[in-house]
C-alpha cells in the first residue's frame, strides 16, 4: 500500500523522464544487438565493416547516447540534462568503479594474474578439486574487493583453469567457483556498481561496509563451495 501510495505522488513522467527512457532502449539495444547478430551469425565482416563493429563498443555508445541527453529539448523547456545537474553526479563513485576496472585489466595485461595464479598454486598446493575450488572462491572474492566484478572474473578465471587441468581435474567446477567468487565481493565500493551506489548515498560509511562486508564473504564462501559441489554433483563430474 505504501508503495502504490509513494507510486502515485510521483505523478506522470515528465518530458525529460521519457527521453532519458527512450535514450536508455536506444543504448541497451546498441550494445546487445550488434553481439547478438555476431553470435547468431547474422552478421558477419563481409556483411558489416569490421571497423564499424569495433568503434559501436560499449563505452562509445555510452558516451554517444548520454551526450545526447545534453541536446533533447524538454515539453516543459530547456534541455533534458543541463551541466549543473550533471555537475551534480557522484563522479567519485563513477571514476571508483572505472578505475577497478582499469586495474583489472592491466593485471591481466601485464602478466601479474599469471604470477599471482602461479604463486597461489605454488602456495596453497592444491591437488583436489575441492581445495582448488577453495581456493578459486577466495581468490575471486579477494581480487573482487579491488577491482569490479568482471574484472576480477577475468582474473580469475583464466587463472583457475590452468591449475585445474595442471593438476588433472574438470575445470569447469572451479571456473564456476572463480566466478561465484568474483561476483561477491561486498566490502568496497569498487568490487560492484550496486555497492558504489549504495556508499555513494552517504548513508553507509565506509568503516561499517567493510565491517558488514568481512561477516557476508566469510558466510559466502561455503555457500559457494555447496552450491558448486552440488552442480558438480548434478551434473556428474567427480570431485577428488
């Protein structure tokens, strides 16, 4: 009842509101359908530029379709994003998350997720399928903590994989435990948007989100351990 009241109060969308829905289906339809065609192999180089392809990426759409926001004119006047409004965007919490993500990257690139890898197995010796599962969830978890989400599973993973078929045993199980793992962090504002949002609201100091982040990952991990134990077990594969 509350919710149909507060629903209510706020009344029709005003023209900005509709254009910045519309500018939101026009950038999820640029950055799906171009992958989609590819992967459907509608579209394929012969067809559709490569060049084309590579410049349509996601961060320029982005860029493009938010630009625009700066010249819709508004039913009620003036532009539908004004640079005092935009001035007004927690850009901390946005350039936060970049950098996560420029971090993960550059791990990857430079070869430090090959040595961290490398001296995980070297460290922990792992030699079963649990254990590197283990080990998978952490180290995901721990990487998600400082940089972004796909980030961290792009570290991960390709870390895990390799140990995995080192030591004889299906990859598949602990990809997905590197992937669990990697999608839950919660002490930082940089591990996910959702937690950027929520610290940048001012209403969580970061001291009580990383207190409430250390308790959520320790209860995570075996969760985590169950739920990719449970799928290994599902779907046949041993677990040594």
């Amino acid at each position: 009842m509350h919710f149909r009241d507060a629903h209510r109060a706020l009344g029709p969308m005003s023209g900005g509101e509709r254009n910045v829905l519309r500018i939101f289906v026009v950038t999820v339809t640029l950055r799906v359908v171009p992958s989609l065609l590819e992967t459907l192999g509608l579209v394929t180089p012969d067809t559709l530029p490569a060049t084309a392809v590579d410049r349509l990426n996601e961060g320029a759409v982005v860029v493009a379709t938010a630009g625009l926001l700066f010249f819709l004119p508004c039913r009620e006047g003036g532009r539908t994003l004004t640079w005092p409004d935009a001035a007004k965007i927690d850009w901390g919490t946005v350039v936060l998350v970049g950098v996560g993500l420029t971090i993960g990257r550059m791990m990857s690139e430079t070869g430090l997720a090959d040595s961290l890898g490398a001296s995980v197995a070297d460290l922990t010796g792992v030699r079963s399928t649990l254990l590197l599962c283990l080990v998978a969830v952490v180290l995901g978890m721990v990487v998600s903590e400082t940089t972004s989400n796909t980030a961290s599973v792009g570290i991960a993973v390709p870390i895990v994989v390799p140990i995995a078929i080192a030591i004889g045993v299906d990859p598949l199980i602990p990809a997905m435990a590197a992937i669990f793992g990697g999608n839950a962090g919660a002490m930082l504002p940089v591990s996910t948007p959702p937690n950027a949002i929520v610290y940048g609201s001012g209403y969580v100091p970061m001291i009580r989100m990383i207190r409430t982040g250390v308790v959520a990952d320790l209860a995570t991990i075996p969760l985590i351990l169950l739920a990719t134990v449970g799928i290994g077990s599902m779907i046949g594969l041993a677990l040594p």
